[in-house]
C-alpha cells in the first residue's frame, strides 16, 4: 500500500507528463525547472504559495495554467514548471515517481522521453527520431481545446466585436494557456508554418484589451483577421488530428525537433540591410533588424519590442545595447558572420540569446559595404515577395527590397497622409517615392541630411507605401548604413556647430522648395476591388454581430460574386456565393474573412 500524500486540489495536474510541460513551456525550460529547489510556504484546502528558489508561486486547483509567479518574467517561467512537477507527486492519480521531500528539495527528473533524451545528450549521443502516437487521453484533451476555442470565437462574434470588453479579452488570455497546456507544437507543424496555435490566442487577446480600451492604434479588422486566423487554424489543426493524432504521418515529414524553440544557426556571412523603430498609441514600441542571409539567399528580419509601461531601458538609440546585447550603430557598421543565432519556424531569427559576431571586411578600404555586393542583393530582391509566401498562418514576410540610387528627386509633403516624400531614380531607371511619417522628426531630419549623398535604399513595402528603413551613403570614401528612424541626424556630421549652420541652410532650402503633394486617387485593381466589398460587408457584419445580410450589403456581396466570375476567381466567387446562401453565423463570417484576408494579401504582393 503507498502512503503517498495527495491532496484533492492537486487533480488537474494528475498525468501530466514532459510533452504536456514542454508545451506549456518549452525543453531547455524544463530542463532547467528540474534543477530549481521547493519549499511549502503555505497550504490551504484550494491550494499551495511554495518557494522555488527564491520565487514566491501559487498553485491551485485551477491547474497549470493558472499557476502564478511572482518573478519578473513574463509569461511561463521555469518556476511555474518547477511548482507543476512538484503538484504531479501530489495529484491524487498521479503515478508514483518516487518520494519528493517538500522542503528544500530539487524536483527530480522523471523517467520517459525527457530522461532518454538527457542521458543521450550526456553520452554524446543523438536519438533517433521516433515518430509517437499520441495517446487517447491527449487527443482527448486537443479535441475538447478545439471545441472550446470554437465555443469562445464564436460567442465574441455573435456579439459583435465592437461590444467586447476587457473580461473578454482575459478569457482569450486564460484559454490561450489552456490550449498551449493541450500540446499543439507537433500538430499539422507543415500546415500551419509553425506558428504556435496558443500565440494567435494571445494576440486576439491583446487586440481585444486594445478595442475595449479605445486604443486607436487597434482596429476592428485587425481583429477580424485574427478570429479568422485562429478558426482555420482549429479546421487544420482537427483534420490533422482526425486522420491519427500526429502531423508526421499525416504529412509525410520529419518529426518536429524537441527544442523547436531553441535552434540555432551559424549564418556565414550576415549583411545588414537596415533598422526600424516603432511605437503604437498604446505606448509600445519596438525593433525590426533586417539583413540579407548570403548562404540562403534571403532578406531575414529580428523583430524585438517592450509593451507600455515595461523596460524603461529600452527605447530608441542608437548606441545603447537593443538587440542581442549590442547597439544598432554596431550592428550596421558593416558584413559580419553570426554564430549560434536562434532561428524561429517561419524563418525569421530571434531575439533571444547571445550570438556571436565576427566582422568580415569587405570594402576597398577594407571598411564599410561593397558596391557590387550591394548590387548583387539589390538583383536578388528586385522580385520582391512571391504571392505563394502571404498565403499561409502568421506573421507576413517582410517585403524587403534594395535598390541602387542613380539620382535623388524633390522633397515633398503630402498633406493628407502627413507624410515627407522622397523621389529617387534607381539604376534601372525607375521612379520610386519614398514617404516617411512627418510626425517623426528624427527620421525626416535624417533622410533630410544626407540625401545627396545616397547610394542604395532598403525599401520596405508597408500598407501601400515604400519606406526607407536603410540608407547606404557615402562617407569619407566608404560606403555607410544609417536607419532614418534610428540613427540621429547629429551623428552624421562632423564639427558640431557646422552640423547645425549646415542643417538649418538644409532645412530653410528644402522647406522653401517642397511642393505639396496632392496624391491621385488610384483606383483599385479589379482583383483589389472583390476583396474591398466582401471584406466590408464581413467587417461591418463581424463588428454589430448582425445574423443576416442588409439590401445594401447583399447588393454588394452580389457585386463582388459577378466580378469574381468574370475575372475567374473561382474561391472567391463560392465564397460571396455562400454569403448570400445563409445567414451570417460564426463560422461563415470567420470562413470568408479567411479566404478574402489571404486573397486580398496576394493582391497587394502581385500589385
């Protein structure tokens, strides 16, 4: 007979194993829980305040993921972990594990995949990759996560997405942690572009706090789409799990490895392309890092960033440490390799880590950039973004192009976007208008300095508009990169008050000189234009919660099928199709939104 003490609470964490811990955290971080010390501070009949060196958590009855932690990490830390594997021995069929001492003790590591794992790292040996089947209890516990996302989605639309307050956006958070407890990583990985099914609930979360908090910098589409996103995710995510449980034989592909998060790559030669600041009305802000990868052949980006209110260190500089522990005027100074840099699932590099860096000289001088790398990179991204790249779940690739500077046009100021503008002549020959938000004086103020001095531009397509994110310019015989919203413009002049008798000549010149620019109303492409009536009558449906179509919007949705038909848009076309055939219920809206969403991203990529 065991005289194992168990408590009544403990029972949701009953049977949890390491793949159901490492989704709700990730491997390197149970690796590390397991070393963590526990102390029992305080029981109650609902639960547990233990110390997990040095950090004060809470357990309960609730489950995993509710488990609280009063360390500044934010999300899942290796506390939260540490507290779960100590509740498993306290579960009342929990399997028995061996004895645990409460105080004190490190939590030990468990038999299983975890521990073959472990002892094959230490042996220097790499496992062979094993393709499991989950069991019923965890195919079980990813089908009642499905319906219960479907169950939530489709309760907020029906209300209506403008009538959402900050009690629904803390059920999105809550169930996200649900869904990430239920282990999804190594489902229809393919599929989904390895995007984590928990994240897009955490983001529809953070958009929903942001409308019932009249942020202006969130907007009810935004919110469409990601409702819309996280639906057809559950429609994958089901198939997957309906033919037998696993993405491997479903997909025919390698088992996903088991520390996803934590793969790091060696990039043999790195060159920076440029940096992008930004900031929300909400007060965050954050980095885009982009560079061309010379051994895949490809623009790849870091994106990194601070909500409002957290990290006051971090903010914008050029000189201050950012992004893997080095400041951007580092980071652009020149080609360099990187070593041990982490790489996520859809291609982009993280932020995390400490990678090292290696500079490789290049110039004539043997410092700055070379030109004719600068125009190799400038031919292999002239093609811009396929249209087969916007299509799938996620974050869009960047639309990253560099460009050879052959002249430098007029400055200008479009009233109605409140933008500067910038007209360059590449070396094809072709006119291209950069624009910049007057409201960021430091950016226009840059652009502004060193205009006449431009080489190449790194151009980033952004809502229908080109934005400089790096200026290649020459300096004292080198060729240099500067980002306009990051590097200031009194680091590009020498002398410090003929910095400023310069400057102020500049500004008088180009302010006495700019025209105003009245921008012609381009008229949508045809394509374009199918996607701008099904979406509206969707957004104007998703946001009242209304169940049926009005006569203006039928007439619309009527427009944009006929359209549909002659150009040949076959998806389209079934789609308004089934708009006009029933009511407008959860699934149907979210179903169209998704469909239109991914059409109308390949529009803009092909326009």
């Amino acid at each position: 007979m065991s005289d194992r003490k168990t408590f009544a609470w403990a029972a949701p964490y009953a049977g949890l194993d390491d793949d159901a811990l490492e989704a709700l955290g990730n491997p390197g971080l149970l690796r590390r829980a397991r070393k963590d010390t526990v102390t029992e501070v305080s029981h109650d009949p609902k639960g547990a305040v233990l110390d997990v060196s040095g950090a004060m958590v809470r357990v309960d009855g609730r489950g995993p993921a509710a488990v609280s932690c009063d360390c500044p990490t934010a999300g899942v830390c290796q506390h939260v972990l540490t507290a779960c594997l100590w509740a498993v021995q306290l579960a009342p069929d929990a399997p028995p594990q061996g004895a645990v001492p409460v105080v004190a003790q490190a939590v030990p590591k468990t038999s299983g995949a975890a521990g073959t794992r472990e002892t094959s790292a230490a042996s220097g040996m790499r496992e062979p990759s094993v393709v499991r089947r989950p069991s019923e209890a965890v195919r079980k516990r990813r089908r009642e996560a499905l319906a219960e996302v479907r169950e939530v989605v489709g309760r907020l639309m029906s209300g209506g997405l403008s009538h959402l307050g900050p009690d629904d956006a803390e059920s999105l958070r809550a169930l996200a942690g649900r869904v990430r407890l239920a282990g999804f990583q190594q489902v229809a990985t393919e599929q989904v572009g390895g995007v984590r099914f928990d994240g897009l609930l955490r983001v529809a979360g953070g958009l929903v706090a942001g409308l019932a908090g009249r942020d202006d910098a969130v907007t009810e589409s935004e919110l469409l789409d990601a409702f819309a996103e996280a639906w057809a995710m559950c429609e994958v995510l089901q198939r997957a799990l309906d033919t037998d449980g696993t993405a491997h034989s479903a997909l025919g592909s390698a088992p996903a490895s088991d520390n996803a998060d934590d793969d790091e790559v060696d990039l043999a030669r790195w060159v920076p392309l440029g940096a992008r600041w930004w900031t929300s009305q909400s007060g965050s802000r954050g980095l885009a890092y982009l560079g061309w990868d010379a051994g895949s052949g490809q623009v790849r980006q870091v994106v990194t960033g601070r909500p409002s209110g957290t990290d006051p260190r971090f903010q914008r500089s050029w000189t201050s440490p950012l992004l893997w522990g080095r400041s951007l005027s580092g980071l652009c100074e020149g080609v360099f390799a990187l070593t041990a840099v982490r790489s996520k699932p859809d291609g982009s590099l993280g932020a995390g880590g400490n990678p090292v860096l290696r500079r490789l000289d290049d110039g004539s001088d043997g410092v700055g950039f070379g030109l004719d790398e600068l125009r190799a990179i400038a031919e292999r991204t002239g093609a811009g973004v396929a249209p087969r790249d916007v299509v799938g779940f996620g974050r869009r690739p960047a639309n990253v192009r560099l460009v050879l500077v052959r002249d430098v046009g007029e400055v200008g100021i479009d009233e109605v976007r409140q933008e500067m503008t910038l007209v360059v002549v590449t070396a094809d020959g072709e006119p291209r208008m950069l624009r910049l938000p007057v409201s960021d004086e430091q950016a226009v103020e840059t652009l502004l300095s060193v205009r006449s001095k431009l080489v190449a531009v790194t151009i980033e397509r952004r809502e229908d508009r080109d934005e400089p994110v790096g200026l290649f310019v020459r300096d004292k015989g080198a060729i240099r990169l500067i980002s306009p919203t990051i590097t200031p413009a009194w680091s590009l002049e020498g002398g410090y008050w003929d910095f400023w008798r310069r400057r102020m000549r500049k500004l008088k010149a180009q302010a006495s000189s700019a025209r105003t620019v009245r921008s012609a109303a381009t008229p949508p492409s045809p394509v374009r234009r199918v996607t701008l009536l099904l979406g509206d009558v969707l957004l104007a449906a998703a946001a009242t919660g209304r169940p049926a179509l009005t006569a203006r919007q039928r007439s619309d949705v009527e427009r944009a099928r006929g359209l549909a038909r002659d150009l040949g848009l076959a998806t389209l076309e079934r789609t308004a199709g089934g708009l006009l055939a029933g009511d407008l219920t959860p699934p149907s809206v979210l179903h169209a939104a998704f469909v239109v969403g991914r059409a109308r991203a390949v529009a803009d990529v092909a326009g």
